[in-house]
C-alpha cells in the first residue's frame, strides 16, 4: 500500500513552524501530531527563519 503524499498550505506551514519556535513542544511531539518527518519541520524552520527579513523589506513586491 502507498501512502498518498499530502501538500500544505502556506499557512498551514507558517502556523506549524510558529508552533515549533514556540519550544511548548518538542520536535519530536510535533511531527507526531502532524504525521510529518522530523528532517521536514527542521527544513521549513530553516527556510522561513532565512526569509523572515522579507517581511519588512519595503522594497518587496507583496501585499501584506
């Protein structure tokens, strides 16, 4: 049997990686609760932390 593979949202990611810098959890308890593989969450921390200086970049093209 295989597994369908599932996609998330921006959002969904957004509020999980808040969920992972709030450290109520450990990443271990998250990827649990979100049947996702721990070397994901890591990655989806690392990219939003790396992109987090767009949001106040005035030159930016999004519409906040």
């Amino acid at each position: 049997m295989s597994r369908k593979r599932r996609t998330w949202t921006p959002q969904e990611k957004v509020e999980i990686v808040l969920e992972i810098l709030r450290e109520e959890n450990t990443l271990s308890e998250l990827s649990r609760k979100y049947e996702i593989a721990q070397p994901i969450l890591s990655r989806w921390k690392i990219e939003f932390l790396s992109n987090m200086s767009v949001v106040f970049d005035k030159k930016a093209s999004c519409i906040i």
